[in-house]
C-alpha cells in the first residue's frame, strides 16, 4: 500500500499496533504463567485483559474507518516477545526471572505508549475526536500497566532479586572452599 498522506499513515499505524496487540494476547498467558510472584502474575493477567478491550477498541475504529486490521506484522513487537521468550529458556533465579520479566514487559509498554501516543495525536489532526478519545484510554491504560510493573519491581521483586544473587554468590564461595580445602588435604 502506498501511503500518500496522513489517513494512509494512520490506518498503516494502526495495523502495526493491532498486529502487536494480537501478538501480545497471544504471549502473555505464557509470561503470566513464568512469573513466580503472585502479584506480578496477577498484573500480567489483568493487563491480558485489558489487552483484550485495546483490540475491541482498535477493532471498533477500523469499523468506523471501513478498513481491515489485518495487513501489517509488527515486526518491533516480535523482536520485543522474542527477546522475553529468550529468558524464559534460561536457567535464571526464581526472583532474578521476575525481575527480568518486568524489564521484557516494561519494554514493551514503552514501545505501545510510544505507538499509541503518535496515532491518538494523528487522529486529532485528522478530526477523527472519536478514535482520539478511544486511543486516549488506551495510552493511559498502557502508562498505568508500565507503572505497576514499575512498582512491583520496586517494591519486592528487585530486592528478592538481588538477595538471590547475594544467596548464589555465597553458594558458589562456599563450594569453592570446600573444594580448596578437600584438594588441601
């Protein structure tokens, strides 16, 4: 398709983000289910479903546009999920995976607030108050999910983390001494 002006710009932005709407649906049931932490469990499935409404919503503008969602592969959300898989194919501390969950996810949230934020501003300078207001809801509900990772992160998950990390290193010294001391003798 060639993009011509704006409108063209807009549609092919907002199949991008359906695209990596989808593609997260399809994801975070998994990453949900790695999570050790409850309450970064229960964070990623509420924001499934609220993932779940930001396709009804986009699914609603493209009725109200008289164009399909489908055509474009985010190739930037691929790149983001693959990288989170990736952790989850490590052999990474309860804690430390968690903390490294959070980081995946926060990485993707900025990507979406950055996506959401330039087509809600292309929808008010096309007029379209309607689609504006329903990206509007959207973006925020995408700052909002950053900022509880964030907190979680903050709050238990970073710390547990690191005693973890403090736990390993004080594992590892002590079979190294006792393998020093076994050679000693």
């Amino acid at each position: 398709m060639k993009i011509n002006n704006l409108q063209d710009l807009y549609v092919e932005e907002l199949r991008d983000i359906y695209n990596a709407e989808t593609q997260l649906v399809k994801a975070l049931p998994k990453i949900a289910k790695a999570a050790n932490s409850e309450e970064l469990r229960a964070a990623l499935e509420d924001h499934l479903e609220q993932t779940k409404e930001h396709v009804t919503r986009l699914d609603q503008i493209f009725e109200s546009l008289g164009e399909s969602p489908k055509g474009k592969k985010c190739k930037a959300m691929e790149g983001l999920l693959a990288e989170g898989d990736e952790l989850l194919d490590e052999d990474i501390a309860d804690h430390v995976l968690d903390a490294a969950l959070i980081g995946a996810c926060n990485r993707v949230e900025h990507y979406e607030i950055a996506a959401y934020g330039t087509v809600a501003t292309f929808a008010k300078l096309l007029g379209r108050e309607e689609d504006a207001d329903l990206l509007g809801q959207t973006l925020d509900e995408e700052k909002e999910a950053d900022e509880t990772l964030t907190d979680i992160a903050e709050s238990t998950i970073n710390a547990e983390a690191e005693q973890d990390a403090e736990e390993s290193e004080e594992d590892e010294e002590g079979m190294r001494a006792a393998k020093k001391s076994g050679k000693e003798k």
